[in-house]
C-alpha cells in the first residue's frame, strides 16, 4: 500500500475527536447567528489539576486572544460506552459552553 502527499494514511484517535467536535461547534456556531464567531475551540486531553474533574470550560476574551471554548478529550471520552453516547455528550457539553458565552438556551444550540 503506498500514499502519496500529505494526506494521512489514518487519523488518530486525538484527530478524530477533535475532528467531530469542529464539526458539532461549527454547527453550534450556525444555530448561535453570530456571537460565536470569533471564538475559538481547543481540544486538551486532561484539565489542569486545580480545575477538578471538568469536561470543559470558557477561557474569556483577553487583549490579543478571542474567547476559547476548551474540551478536555479523555474526561469526555471516559463517560461514553458508544460512539452514539460520546456524540450526544460532546454536543451537549459543547452546547453548555457556548450558552455561557452567548447567553442562550444550551437546548436551542445543541445537535
């Protein structure tokens, strides 16, 4: 088997996620009309110790950097039996996130 370019032959585990998180957020961002769209989404496998046993948190705008919605990759997928599950998790935890952020209901922007 040859490949050619710089396509990857596969994706890792950590790409996949991140992969299917951009898309929930990309679609959360539509539903939102505008106020996300300068906020960026970081993936991190683990939160830092003094934030306890979190699945995601808001890092709020400072001078120089947009707002960020982080999600922490192992903590997320810790809580899922089944791809289906870890779609509905990701959905809903990104959801919570960006209604903090925009102040809207999770429920209006989840998938």
């Amino acid at each position: 088997m040859v490949f050619r370019g710089r396509v990857p032959a596969a994706r890792t585990r950590a790409e996949a996620f991140a992969h299917h998180a951009a898309l929930l957020f990309s679609r959360i961002r539509e539903r939102a009309g505008g106020p996300l769209d300068a906020v960026e989404l970081l993936v991190d496998d683990v939160p830092a110790p003094e934030a306890g046993l979190e699945l995601a948190c808001v890092l709020p705008a400072r001078r120089g950097s947009p707002a960020a919605v982080v999600v922490h990759r192992l903590p997320v997928i810790a809580r899922c039996e089944t791809d289906e599950e870890l779609g509905e998790l990701l959905s809903g935890v990104l959801a919570d996130q960006a209604s903090l952020l925009t102040g809207l209901d999770p429920d209006e922007l989840r998938d």
